[in-house]
C-alpha cells in the first residue's frame, strides 16, 4: 500500500496523476545484470523475509516517480552474485509510479 498512498500524496501535491508500476511494491537489486553464479544459484535467500527501509522524500525524472530505500540483503545479494561496485547506483530504491504523459 506503501506505493499507492505516495502516488495520492504526489497527485495532492503536484498535482498529476502516476501510472502504477509494471509490478507490485519490490526493490530491484538484479535487474538487467547477470552473472555466472546467478545461473548456479538463482534463489539465493529465496523466502528469506527481510526489512526495507525507504526515504519519505519523494524523487523523480522524466519518466518515473521513486522512494529511495536501504536494506542490508540488497548489497550481501549484489556481493553473493559478484555483481561490481560500478553497477550500484545507490541503495535501491521503491518506484512509486510512472510520469503520465
């Protein structure tokens, strides 16, 4: 629900209405990377629950609204599946929602 009540607080504010994302609530830690040790094992913490910590401050670009998050397993998964340090943006972040336009 997180996502849905920062794309009501964004429309309030701002006043333009968000698509919501392609997928529920998630942190992308591995999207569009690939390593060897992913093929051997993929599922790695697999069903392990975990706590995500996020900014409220809201950010965006041209084409997506997010909330910045931290959470410890993001960076011990980018370690595991040997993932370089020059792909790490930040600290994963939430997508709230898409730009209408």
């Amino acid at each position: 629900e997180v996502t849905r009540y920062y794309r009501y607080q964004f429309k309030k504010r701002f006043g333009y209405e968000l698509y919501s994302p392609s997928f529920d609530a998630h942190v992308s830690v591995l999207k569009g990377l690939w390593t060897p040790q992913m093929e051997e094992q993929w599922k790695y913490l697999d069903g392990k629950t975990v706590e995500v910590w996020y900014d409220s401050n809201l950010y965006w670009n041209q084409k997506h609204v997010w909330l910045n998050t931290y959470c410890p397993e993001y960076f011990e998964l980018r370690e595991f599946y040997n993932i370089p340090d020059w792909n790490t943006k930040d600290f994963g972040h939430l997508t709230v929602g898409k730009i209408n336009q």
